[in-house]
C-alpha cells in the first residue's frame, strides 16, 4: 500500500518549464560567441607583437556579450514557468 501511494505521489515533473529551458539555450549561445569573439589576435612568431590582441572586439565586445550570456541565464534560472497557471493542491 505504501509503495502504491509512492508511486503516485512522486511525479516525474522537470523542474524547470520549456520557456525556461529555452532562455537557457539563448543565454548559452550568447556565452559562447563572446568566447569565440574573444579568441585569436596571437602572433605565430613569440618576437613580433600582434596590436590585434587589443582590438575592441576582444576587449569591450566580447566580455560583455559574456555578461549578458550570464544575465541571460540567471534569468532563465529564477523565471517561473508556472506564472500563469493556477496552483495545484
């Protein structure tokens, strides 16, 4: 008896809505093109300065679209994908 109502109360719910879920993958992606804007402007040749490496993309682009990919996913963590609906009891 007690395994029956085990079995019923325990719900195979996600904890988080596909909205948030969604959010989720926006804010991933922004993290990662700030990366990829971040990345390269090295020189092959250790004796030759490359002034690339502080262009504004890499030093005022990038790290902010990092920022915003982290905002984006803070958001998507406290957002509440059951605003909507009425409670369940």
């Amino acid at each position: 008896m007690g395994e029956k109502k085990r079995k019923e109360s325990a719900n195979n719910n996600f904890i988080f809505g596909k909205k948030n879920y969604k959010f989720m993958l926006i804010g991933l992606g922004i993290i990662a093109l700030g990366f990829i804007l971040m990345s390269g402007g090295g020189s092959d040749d250790p004796n030759v300065f490359n002034p690339e490496i502080f262009n504004w993309r890499r030093i005022r682009l990038a790290p902010t679209l990092v920022l915003i990919g982290f905002g984006v996913q803070i958001y998507a963590i406290l957002l509440n994908p059951n605003k909507n609906e009425p409670p369940k009891l």
